[in-house]
C-alpha cells in the first residue's frame, strides 16, 4: 500500500509528525480541503516531502485543487522550480494554478552571504 511506503520512508521523524504526514497525503489525496487547512493548523509541515519525494504543493498541484494550492502557499510556502515546472506542463486546464504559484515564488526572499 502507498501509505505503507510513505511511512518506511520516514521512520525518522517522529511518530506525532508521521500522523500528521499521513493525514495530509490523505487529505490532499481525496481533495479534502478543510482537513488540509486543520492539519496544516496543527503543524503539519507543507515542506515535507510526501510521496515519492514530492510536498504537499507538488501533489496540490497534480490533483489540480485551487483551494489546496492557496491554503499552502498562503502559510508563507516558497514553490520550487519542481513545483512551479509541474504547474506550467498542466496547461490550460490549471492556469490559475500555475500563475498563483509563480507568482509566489518571485516574491520569494533571497538570502546575500557576506
């Protein structure tokens, strides 16, 4: 089972933050936005890596609700260019995505090394 594999890939996080893991995947899975909002409330973390080294925005993204990809961009996510690539290849059909997520990503704070 998917959930199954997920859960072997993260034996090293613990096991409050592993629920949490698991219950995003679900909700974001099964297009439950409420939940995603409550389990990003609790602490869930849209950084980590879900499924198959992908966040949270990642599978937002594929599964292609605009409500999800704004719950996590709007809790200060920064979208990678892995992230903002799988938006543009969707096409029409999610444009709105795609132009939520590149936008945030131009706001993004650089650092300077000195």
């Amino acid at each position: 089972m998917i959930l199954n594999d997920c859960m072997k890939t993260y034996n090293k996080i613990n096991m409050e933050q592993k629920q949490l893991y698991v219950a995003l995947y679900d909700a974001i899975i099964e297009n439950k936005d409420n939940i995603v909002n409550q389990l990003l409330n609790e602490g869930a973390n849209p950084n980590t890596p879900l499924l198959y080294d992908h966040s949270a925005l990642y599978w937002s993204i594929l599964k292609g609700d605009i409500n999800i990809v704004k719950l996590i961009l709007n809790k200060n996510y920064i979208p990678n260019d892995k992230e903002i690539n799988a938006a543009k290849s969707k096409g029409e059909k999610y444009k709105e995505i795609y132009h939520l997520v590149r936008d945030s990503h131009k706001n993004k704070p650089f650092e300077i090394e000195i």
